[in-house]
C-alpha cells in the first residue's frame, strides 16, 4: 500500500474483510514520532469497539521485524471538513482505555526540552536561527490529560461516509489534548500529507467545533511552542533527505512570525 512514510504496509484481500499487515521497519529513531508496534496492537485492541480504530487481529515478529495485522478501514485519506476532525479528537480525548501508555509532553518546558533536542540533531545554518526563534513566556504543564493519539495528520484520517477512523497508533500517550490539535492544524503536516495548509476559515471552523474552551484557548497559548518545535522537525526531515520538508519548514517559520 501506499502512503507509508515509515513502515512497509500490505493490504491482504480474500475470504472475509480485507486486512492490513504492517511491517515496523528498523531506522533511524525519529525525534518527535515514535514507531512503537507493540503501543499499535495495544491501542488498536482496546479502541476497536469504539469504531475509532481498525480492529486488531493478531501481532508478532520474524527476524529483525516485528509485525501487526489489523482489519482494512474503508475510505479515503481526509481533505476537508476540519469540523468532522474535531469531533473525532473530542470523542477520542474523553477516552480511558485500560492500557499502559507513555506520558507525552506537557507544557512549553517539554515542549522547550524536545525542541531543543531535535535542534541538536541538526547541523545546517538553520539550526542557529530556529534557535534565536525560541518563543518566550511559560505555559504550565496541565492535570487534565487523556488519551491523545500522537499523529492525527491527515493522512491519518480516513473518511468513510459520515464515518472517521484514526490509523497509524504508532505513538500514543497520555497527555495534553493540545498535542493532537497542534498537529493536525499544523502548517507543514497539512502541506506535506494534504499539499496546503488549512485556510484561516478552516483553523477558525475546528477550533469553533472542538468543544472544550479550555483546551482551545490552552493550544492557542502554547501554539508559538508547538510551531517552533514542528519548525525543528522539519528541518531535521529536510537535512536527512526528505525535501518535501523544506516548504514545511517555511510555513512553520511564518506561523512564528517571520519568514
């Protein structure tokens, strides 16, 4: 199948439902999304009664590799209609699944570390003046955390109808809702899995269907951090070869204000 940035991807076809097979390969450790199989079987069996997720059917490993087998989910990679999206993270942040996940960053302080981190990865010019782009003020960590997926980007989300699934549960966590929101609103992911970025009538449109003030207005205070860390990713993707990054790096750049 395609689409996979990460992984090898098969969709099996025959008797009964379709199935997909995921193979995790073994690469570079990414800064920012982590490539865990074994948190995917985990959240893929406890949320597939939800209909959030595809359902979960078996998982192991051969040599070198590990594997997850999971039922195919019909639909199309998600281009508009930002106000479905929100529904779909509120339903998924009021959920308390009974299963281990790491926490995830909370606040501008780790949102700060992790930054700082990829920049340390990276060696171009840039790196130097991401680092002067640094936002300033602190947002404190917050107590009401949840279930967040990790990487809601477009191609994440697949429409079916009425219906939206979330795939790729490569790295969930328990933490601040504002991390999927920042994500999935984020410039550089919708130019690179959407080819543009959301217009300000669609920010405007999930923000206003997201039913939570508290957490909207939280993500508009921490978003200068989330852009300046997106800011970093991008260019750390970019100097290890993924070029489509650099336009991604640009627009995150203008979301701090400058060019």
């Amino acid at each position: 199948m395609q689409g996979g940035r990460t992984n090898k991807v098969w969709k099996l076809v025959g008797p009964g439902p379709d199935r997909v097979l995921k193979l995790y390969q073994r690469t570079r450790p990414n800064p920012l999304f982590g490539n865990d199989p074994e948190l995917e079987a985990l959240c893929l069996n406890a949320l597939a009664p939800t209909g959030l997720s595809p359902k979960f059917r078996a998982s192991g490993d051969i040599p070198n590799a590990v594997w997850v087998l999971y039922e195919h989910a019909a639909g199309t990679p998600w281009t508009s209609d930002t106000a479905s999206v929100a529904g779909l993270l509120a339903k998924l942040h009021t959920l308390r699944p009974p299963i281990a996940l790491p926490k995830g960053c909370n606040g501008s302080a780790d949102l700060d570390a992790t930054t700082q981190r990829i920049l340390s990865l990276c060696h171009s010019s840039e790196r130097a003046r991401l680092l002067d782009l640094k936002p300033s003020g602190n947002v404190r960590a917050t107590a009401a955390t949840c279930l967040i997926h990790g990487d809601p980007v477009a191609g994440n989300i697949l429409v079916n109808g009425a219906s939206l699934v979330l795939i790729d549960w490569q790295c969930p966590a328990i933490g601040d809702p504002t991390e999927d929101l920042a994500l999935f609103l984020s410039p550089a992911m919708m130019q690179v899995y959407r080819g543009a970025p959301l217009s300000p009538d669609e920010t405007c449109a999930f923000l206003a269907a997201y039913p939570h003030q508290q957490t909207t207005e939280r993500y508009a205070a921490l978003k200068p951090w989330f852009a300046w860390r997106m800011a970093a990713y991008c260019l750390w993707r970019a100097e290890n070869g993924s070029q489509e990054y650099a336009q991604g790096l640009a627009l995150e750049c203008a979301n701090l204000g400058t060019d």
